[in-house]
C-alpha cells in the first residue's frame, strides 16, 4: 500500500527527483535511503539550511522553515 500524494506533491516530487538525478551526476554524489522525505510544503520552503559535514556522510537538515513562516520542529 502506497502513501496518497496530492497532485502538486507528487509533481514536485518528480520534479525534484528530476533535478536530484542532475546534480548527482554532475557532482558524482549519489543518495540512498527509504523514508528519507521527512518533511514537504507544496508552496516551497521559505529557508532550508543542510549540515554541511561531508566527514559523517549523513545527510541532515540543520533549519528548516515553511512557506507560512512555521519553524519544523528539529
């Protein structure tokens, strides 16, 4: 049984794993992983700040705050 998405989800989740294949091919990084989408806002995010510490191979949000200005709860 699979997660219902609403349309505009699931079309900007193919739109991201569109552009994810772009940038792992031209950076040669490449993610793996199930149930890695923890958070989603159809509007776009208005900030996201990613932990940059390539050293533990994790990929981790540091901030993250939604279209209406919530703060995701970290």
């Amino acid at each position: 049984m699979g997660i219902y998405l609403e349309e505009k989800e699931e079309k900007n989740y193919q739109a991201f794993m569109d552009e994810l294949e772009k940038i792992s091919k031209k950076y040669g990084i490449a993610f793996e992983g199930c149930g890695v989408f923890a958070f989603s806002d159809e509007n776009g995010f208005k900030s996201i700040k990613y932990r940059k510490d390539s050293s533990s191979g994790d990929l981790r949000i540091d901030e993250l705050v939604f279209s209406d200005g919530t703060k995701a709860d970290r």
